[in-house]
C-alpha cells in the first residue's frame, strides 16, 4: 500500500478510471457481438451501433484510433460477407 497523499490518491484515481475504462470496452464488445450475431434484417442497424460504440472508445482513448480502424474494418468486411 502506498504511504505518501499523492501515491494514495493516484492510486484511488487509477481505479476508478479503470473501472471506467473497462465498463467501455465492455458496451464495446457486447455491441460488436451482436452485431456479428444479427439477422440480415437488423444488422445495418446493429453495425451502426456498434460502429458508435468503437468510436466512443477511441474518443475516450480507451481505444487507440488505429485499433478502432482496425475494428471498423473487420466489421464492415464480416457484414458485406
């Protein structure tokens, strides 16, 4: 445990924000799946929200932008398919 007001306090701060930053990933990922797992009816729909949600992460930096591209990408290709 750290001892010093400032190493306490950073390390109350890096908890929360990863709790934040995890809580991200995870709407991310969970709107990527169902999109993949869509009906063709729903899934321009599905796509877009999950598109939203990748670039929400990229805002945050949760993601970097270049993954974020990478993710789009992948997604656009499997739903043309």
């Amino acid at each position: 445990m750290p001892q010093k007001k400032s190493a306490i306090k950073r390390l109350k701060q890096s908890k929360v924000l990863n709790e934040k930053n995890r809580a991200v990933k995870s709407r991310m990922s969970t709107a990527i799946k169902k999109a993949e797992g869509a009906s063709s009816e729903e899934r321009d729909a599905r796509v877009r929200e999950a598109v939203s949600a990748i670039d929400r992460a990229s805002k945050h930096r949760v993601l970097s932008t270049q993954a974020a591209d990478r993710k789009k990408s992948g997604l656009m290709k499997r739903k043309d398919a």
